[in-house]
C-alpha cells in the first residue's frame, strides 16, 4: 500500500479524532491526554525538523509540509499539553482549525489519488 495513503489515512482516522476530541473537551480533556499532547509535539518538532533538513538538502519543494508541523503544530500540541487545564480557549480553537484542515487536506489528496488510480486502471 502506497505510503502517503496510509499517512493520509492515519490523519484521518487517528490526528483528526485526537484533536477534535480535545479541542471540543477543553477543559474536561482527560488528564493524561495532556501529557501525550507534550510528547507528541515535541516528537513532532524533532522529527519534521530532521524532515525539513533532508528536504532542505535535496532542494524539495515539499519542505513546507514539514514547516507547517515545526511552526505551528508542534508548538500547539507543546503548548496545550503544558498549560493542560488551564490552556485559554484560543488554543482549543487553533487546535480544532488544524483538525480541520488536515482533514480537508488529507481527504482531497485521497480523492485525487483515487481518480488517478481510477484513470489508469482505464488505460
């Protein structure tokens, strides 16, 4: 199975939820949900850090995938998981505007796969 779909379906099916969930909780997020948000977002920052280097490296135009989860996800998911309860409601919002987008993003991106497969399944 080709790589960016498994992605895709995990953003879908596993990013989206998690994130939706806390963002509609807020407050009554369970306790140690906050604690995974932390390591998460830092996992994440390391992570499309060392992506966007590669990236950098190889001239890709792809780096800005890696740069939206450094410059704003990662910091989010730090952010939130530190301040847990006492995270302002800004956040919970921001949160619940990345899900959104990310599944946006990710459900175009599987539709257009599906067309090109369904195109050349015609040839």
């Amino acid at each position: 199975m080709d790589s960016h779909l498994l992605l895709g379906l995990f953003h879908i099916f596993a990013v989206v939820p998690l994130f939706l969930y806390v963002a509609i909780s807020r407050a009554n997020t369970a306790t140690g949900v906050y604690g995974f948000l932390l390591v998460l977002g830092i996992v994440i920052f390391l992570y499309h850090g060392y992506k966007a280097y590669l990236r950098f490296i190889a001239g890709s135009s792809s780096i800005w995938v890696n740069l939206i989860h450094m410059l704003f996800v990662a910091p989010l998911l730090v952010y939130i998981g530190y301040k847990e309860k006492d995270t302002p409601r800004y956040a919970y919002e921001l949160l619940a505007l990345i899900a959104f987008s990310a599944l946006g993003y990710h459900t175009y991106h599987l539709i257009v796969s599906a067309n090109i497969l369904m195109d050349d399944s015609k040839k």
